[in-house]
C-alpha cells in the first residue's frame, strides 16, 4: 500500500492521472472501508510503527499518509 502511496505521490502528471491514480486505489479503499473502527486502528497504528523505524524522506512520508488518506484515522458515526 505505501508503495502505491509514494508511486503516485512521486508521479507526474503524464505518468499517473488523476483518473489512473484513483483507479489505483479504489480496491484498498474499499476494503479498509468495510474493517471495523478496532481494526482500522490497528492497522493504522501498523502504518506508522512502520514509518517510524524508517528514516526521514518519501518512504516515510509515504507510510505516515495511508491511515488519513485512506480514513482509517475516522471514528465512525
């Protein structure tokens, strides 16, 4: 997953548009999105454990942005 975070965050416009680049993410998403709140804690947790045993630069960047690019961050309602 923060691999295709940083491939498109990396991208340029001829390489990636915005239409590929959601096309790209539209499967995670919809998993992430059927996990319950306890689980998408704990994953996002896992997202930032991971990025904080790398050092500073895109690979971290990368792994810090899944949890709020994907709401796993959001409490539900």
């Amino acid at each position: 997953m923060a691999h295709l975070v940083a491939a498109v965050d990396a991208s340029t416009d001829e390489e990636a548009s915005s239409d590929a680049a959601s096309r790209w993410f539209e499967y995670p998403a919809y998993v992430f999105d059927r996990l319950d709140a306890e689980d998408r804690h704990r994953l996002a947790d896992l997202f930032r454990d991971a990025a904080m045993k790398e050092p500073e630069g895109t690979w971290r960047n990368a792994l810090l942005k899944v949890p709020d690019g994907f709401g796993l961050t959001e409490d539900e309602d």
